[in-house]
C-alpha cells in the first residue's frame, strides 16, 4: 500500500495538463485512437454479421470518402476557433458513438450513420494532433523538433494499427464479429480522456483558413492547369492508390478464399502495414539497387496490378499471403513518395491549397470506383481482381513517371 502511495504522485506528474506532458500524450493519443480492432475483420463484419453484399460494402466505403470530403474543412475550424484539445476530445467522443451505432443492429442504414459518425471523427483528428503539437513546441521554444515529433506520431499511429489488428482478429475468433467494433469504445475512450488532460497551447502561425470547396478546387485545377510536371506527378499518385486501395477490402475474402482461419486475419494486417514501414525505412537503398527512382516507381506500380491478377488465378496459401502483402507494401506506400516529389512543384504560399485539391481529388476517385469495385466483385471475385490488376497495369504504364518529373 505504501508503495502505491508513493506511485501516485509520480504518476500524477505525468498526467498533469502541462506543455511539455502534452508530447507524449499526444504521442498515446495516436496509439490508442489507431488502435482499430475492427480492421482486420472489417469485410467479415459486413458481410456475415451486417448482412451486407461487396456492392452495398463499397457504397458504405463510398459515402464515408464522401462524408470526409465535406466535413475536412468545416471541421478544421473547430480546432482554429475552439481549440486544438476540444477538437481532439470530440474526435474521440464521436468515433466512440460511431462504433455503438455501428455494434447496435446489423441494418444498412444504421451503417450509413455510423459512417458519418466516423467520418466527422477522423476529420475532427485530422490535422488538430498535428497543430497542438507544432504550438506546443513553439510556445516551449523547441519549434526545431516539429519534424522528429511528427514521425513519431507517424509511429505509434502505426503501432496502433498493427497491435489493433492483432488483437481485432483474436477477439473475432472468440467473441464473434460484433464484439470488435463494439470493444473498439476502450481504446478510444481512453484516448478521449488522455485528450481531456491536454494543455491548450496558444495558437502558432499555422492556423488554417476556412475556404469554400469551389475555390480550393478551382486554384488547384488551374495550377494543374499550368503545371505539366505536377499534372502527371498527381494522376500517377491518384490513378495507383485508387487501385491499390482496394487491396484493403480484397484481402480478407482472398484469406478465407485460400482457407486461412478469421484468427490470422490480423496477422496478415500486421504483416501488410510492417512491411510498407520496412520498404519506406529503406526507400534510398531500394530505388539505388533498382538503379532510378522513375523505375522504382514504375516497378512499384506494376507489382500491385501483378498481385492483383495473381490473387484472381490462384486461392493456395502461399501465393495468397505472398500476393497480398507485396500489394500493400509497394502499392500503399506510394502517395508517401509523391508527396515529397510534389512539394518540389509547389510554392510555398500555394502549397496548402494544392495539396488540399489533391487530397479531395484522390478521395472523389476512390469515392466514384468504389461501387463499381463492389458490383464486379459480387459478380464474380476472380473476374474483380483480373480487372483490377489489368486496370492497374494499365494506369502504371500510361501515367509512367520521367526522371526529369522527380528533378526539375
């Protein structure tokens, strides 16, 4: 008992809403709000326990993409005007509701307003995290750490993902599909209370301004307009991570398809989301032994579209595994990549703005296939999944980057 008692100062120094604690609290913010115990069961979820048909699936993912178009900027003024920690805190309130809605009755249009639930949360996050910390610094005369702090956000959101998905897959395996999304309300309850002991910090120089859609999309379209260069930089970006995507949704039907039990399924996650931090952590060497970076990209093009058609003629284990975890790997770390190459084409006092316009339009294009994706792949999934490697082949050599895209 005493030494409990003396634990609990010390544990309360670090929970106590100073500057400094709001670094790793933030830092745990990320970890526990990631920690999505439904990813690794997510097709399962929806159609055995939801009832739900691919078509009807991808119309939900459909209208999540659509709902976070809307909401981006209306709640980016949350966190300017009421603060970055009430943003964060009603982020994690949100996706709690999301998930109890989501948990309360297998109906397609209890999933529609869990959507939306989700969407206004991960758009409540996006950006606020980012911004309490970047003023957090500033105020504490440490601005210089911005970019070792914002990497290591970036790691513990990918430890959040990778523990979440290991855990999602057990907990499926013994408590059924529901029990996932439902217990998803502890990691981010205690995100939300970790939130709640936040120290707003006094707003730095990085406060956005709200800007109408319209005229985001217009100054974006005609900077394209005007930039041959980042024209073809952005459609290759888009036209590749539309088609990856969707390797996200295919891969647990191509697990169940090659008989792998619901319990490995998160391993598999795990397996898809380290192997991009492996190939992202090595990037320089990579593209030095594959002799250019045009050719790694096309390489890192092209291998997704080859796993696509791969999982389409062949359910045997290995080939599966090989397959989904080359797709994820080469495939989803690819808009990583483009934006460095991008931001060389960008002036700064236009970067936000183009950015933004790229961001929506890769949303739209993922919004618009998505249904498409779902109806081919009810039809018949082997016949999905060679249309999406043949499209995919198709968009990496058509969209194929130069070296003079990467330099000038």
């Amino acid at each position: 008992m005493r030494g409990i008692a003396i634990a609990m100062p010390s544990m309360w120094r670090y929970l106590r809403p100073t500057l400094e604690n709001n670094l790793w609290k933030m830092a745990a913010i990320r970890l526990f709000y990631w920690m999505h115990f439904f990813a690794s069961v997510l097709v399962p979820f929806f159609r055995d326990w939801g009832g739900l048909s691919y078509t009807a699936i991808f119309l939900l993912n459909a209208w999540f993409m659509f709902c976070s178009f809307l909401f981006e900027i209306p709640t980016g003024t949350v966190a300017d005007r009421f603060g970055r920690k009430t943003s964060l805190v009603l982020g994690c309130l949100v996706v709690m509701a999301g998930a109890l809605v989501y948990a309360s009755t297998p109906y397609f249009w209890v999933f529609v307003c869990g959507e939306v639930l989700f969407a206004l949360s991960f758009t409540l996050m996006s950006g606020a995290d980012e911004a309490l910390v970047y003023d957090t610094l500033t105020q504490l005369g440490r601005a210089e750490e911005a970019p070792r702090r914002y990497a290591r956000l970036e790691s513990f959101k990918l430890a959040g993902i990778v523990s979440g998905a290991l855990c999602g897959s057990v907990i499926a395996a013994h408590l059924g599909l529901r029990a996932p999304m439902l217990l998803q309300t502890l990691p981010c309850g205690l995100a939300g209370l970790l939130a709640l002991t936040l120290r707003e910090p006094r707003a730095g120089d990085g406060k956005r301004e709200p800007r109408p859609y319209v005229q985001l999309l217009r100054s974006g379209v005609t900077y394209f307009r005007t930039h041959p260069v980042l024209r073809v930089l952005a459609l290759d970006m888009i036209g590749s991570a539309t088609m990856v995507w969707l390797i996200i949704w295919v891969y647990q039907p191509q697990l169940e398809r090659a008989g792998i039990d619901i319990a490995y399924y998160g391993a598999v996650h795990a397996a898809m989301c380290l192997g991009q931090i492996a190939l992202l952590s090595n990037i320089e060497r990579v593209e030095a032994v594959i002799g250019s970076r045009p050719r790694y990209l096309l390489i890192s093009a092209l291998l997704p579209g080859c796993a696509y058609l791969a999982l389409g003629w062949t359910t045997h284990v290995v080939p599966v595994l090989l397959a989904i975890v080359v797709a994820a790997t080469f495939g989803l770390s690819r808009p990583v990549l483009f934006l460095s190459y991008m931001n060389k084409h960008i002036p700064s006092e236009q970067r936000a703005t183009v950015l933004s316009t790229i961001s929506m339009l890769r949303t739209l294009a993922a919004a618009l296939i998505n249904p498409i994706s779902g109806w081919l792949l009810d039809w018949s999934m082997p016949t999905a999944l060679t249309i999406f490697g043949l499209t995919a082949l198709a968009v990496a050599v058509i969209t194929r980057v130069e070296e003079q895209h990467l330099t000038n």
